[in-house]
C-alpha cells in the first residue's frame, strides 16, 4: 500500500506576522505579504493533501478557502503546535508529513521533499533554519524551530537513528524573515517571482 503524505503548514495571525519586517513595511503591509505568501506555499503543495495548524479565526477561513483541512491548536509555540499538528495527522493515518513554514514565496512545488523515505530536512539559505521537514509521522521527531534550526534537527533525525537527507533547494530555502530576505523576490499582480534565477538541486 502506498504511504499516505500529507502538508502540514504552521500559520500565525496575518496581522501579527513578520514583526522584522517592520522597519521596511508597515503593519497592512505586512499582514498583506504573510497571507500572500502562505497562499504561495498551499498552491505549492498541490496535489498532496494540506493541513493548516493555526490558533486563529481569520487565517482557518482563509486555510478553508484554499481548500485546506484546519487543526486548531491553543499551545503557545511553533515547535508545540507543529508536534500538535503531526499528531493529528498521524491519527488521521498519514504515514510521513512535510512540514513546510508558511513564508516561502519562492515555492513552486513540495512533493519532490518526501521522494525518499526516512527524514528529510530542508535549510535555508544560511543553513541556519529548516523550512520544510519531511517526517514519518511515528518517528517521535521532537522539532527545534529557532536559531540553528537546521544543527538541532540534523542531531535529532540521527538520535532517532532514522536515515535522513538534506535536500538543497534553492527555492525553498528562501524564507522570509527580515528585510534583507525582501530583495530576492518580486511581488507582480498578486504573484511571486524570483529576481535570480537559481537552478534546483534535486
């Protein structure tokens, strides 16, 4: 039987989203540009299956809107709720989730994450973040979104003793934090694009 895969996309508030941005757009401006570029990202799961974890009204109409199941959770915290979000998942009999953050507006597809099996960790850029993990559902994966993100989820997967990867893909590990992350994209009629042409590495 064929594993079942599902997206799983962690969503804050729009309009409390991207504080950093906070010197080069104001508070619509960037309430405008989070839930712009969690549309990207639900567009960029297709075909496979999404679910939005988030703890606000707003964004759980916008997640229905797009076609996207909603879990609510009210535990503080990234990492709680996306533990929060695989359990729900895994008892809805998904068997690996690709946990993708909401602020990749250079995404165009994720499917390709979860080709292998095992865990996969996407870094950004720096190598510093993980935008998108892929993980078996059952694994017990505890996850350490923060500052060097990447080391601490590295150093997990091989605790767990579970093969893992990293996938660099340079479209995916451009993550939006602050406001220098702004000079690699532009925003025309509603739809990202990049101002570089990276090549993937599949």
């Amino acid at each position: 039987m064929p594993e079942k895969v599902g997206v799983l996309i962690p969503v804050k508030a729009f309009d409390a989203a991207k504080g950093r941005l906070a010197e080069a757009l104001d508070p619509r401006a960037r309430a405008v540009l989070a839930r712009q570029m969690a549309t990207n990202v639900v567009t960029a799961a297709a075909p496979l299956p999404v679910a939005v974890v988030c703890d606000d009204d707003q964004v759980a109409d916008w997640a229905r809107s797009m076609g996207a199941d909603v879990l609510r959770v009210d535990r503080p915290g990234l990492n709680r709720a996306v533990e929060a979000g695989v359990a729900m998942l895994s008892a809805e009999g998904f068997d690996r989730v690709i946990v993708a953050h909401a602020d990749l507006p250079r995404a165009r597809r994720l499917d390709h994450c979860a080709s292998t099996r095992g865990i996969t960790l996407v870094p950004d850029r720096h190598l510093d973040g993980t935008p998108v993990i892929v993980v078996p559902t059952n694994a017990g994966f505890r996850f350490a979104y923060g500052p060097g993100s990447y080391a601490a989820h590295v150093a997990m997967a091989e605790r767990l003793g579970l093969p893992w990867r990293s996938l660099r893909d340079p479209d995916l590990a451009w993550d939006v934090d602050g406001p220098d992350d702004l000079q690699g994209i532009d925003l025309a009629d509603g739809t990202f694009r990049s101002t570089t042409a990276p090549q993937r590495d599949d």
